[in-house]
C-alpha cells in the first residue's frame, strides 16, 4: 500500500502545472475505504485512460527528461491486482485527473 500511495501522490505532483494544488480525499462506507488523488491536468484526455497504466507509456516522452520512465502507474497496477484494490483513472470537466484506490473491507 505505501508504493502504491507513494506512487499516486508522487505522480499528482510531478505532473501537474507549476503552483497548482494537489488534493488527496479519503472516503469511507461500511463496504470500502475509497483514496483520491486529484491534480489538474492540461495534456491528458479521455482517450489517454486506458493508457495511463500500461507499461513505459507517456504522454509526451519530451517531459520524461531522463528522471521518470512510465513504471509508477504500472505498479499501482500491479500491487492492486494482487490485494484486491480497484484502482481507477477518470478525467473531470475541469480537467482534473483523479485516481482512486478502492479497498474493500473485510466481510
């Protein structure tokens, strides 16, 4: 789980544009305990989605500058596959990338 926030939260920072704000909501029901992290964004769109955990993918590998190689997502990927977390990535109609970890409670 520490990888996984890491690794959202370092993401929401590095790719928002400078001065904005990042915001992280935690959320909790009876079924699930739901961690957002939310950043404006001005390159990504609906169409990048389904993109962003996949493996070495970057939206514009001019940005990378040798410091980051497209991996981060792909563990919040991975790690959540194997404990039973849903993660999501939507894009709000004010630009704002938001994702979500859903961890489900014990029955």
């Amino acid at each position: 789980m520490e990888v996984m926030v890491s690794n959202l939260f370092s993401n929401a920072i590095t790719y928002s544009p400078e001065g904005s704000t990042v915001a992280c909501e935690l959320r909790e029901d009876e079924r699930s305990v739901q961690l957002t992290f939310s950043n404006p964004t001005t390159d990504i769109s609906p169409e990048d989605l389904p993109l962003l955990f996949d493996r070495f993918w970057r939206k514009d590998s001019a940005r990378s500058g040798g410091k980051h190689v497209g991996l981060g997502l792909t563990l919040v990927k991975a790690f959540s596959d194997l404990l039973g977390v849903s993660v999501t990535a939507e894009l709000t109609e004010e630009s704002q990338l938001r994702l979500s970890l859903t961890i489900p409670r014990p029955s």
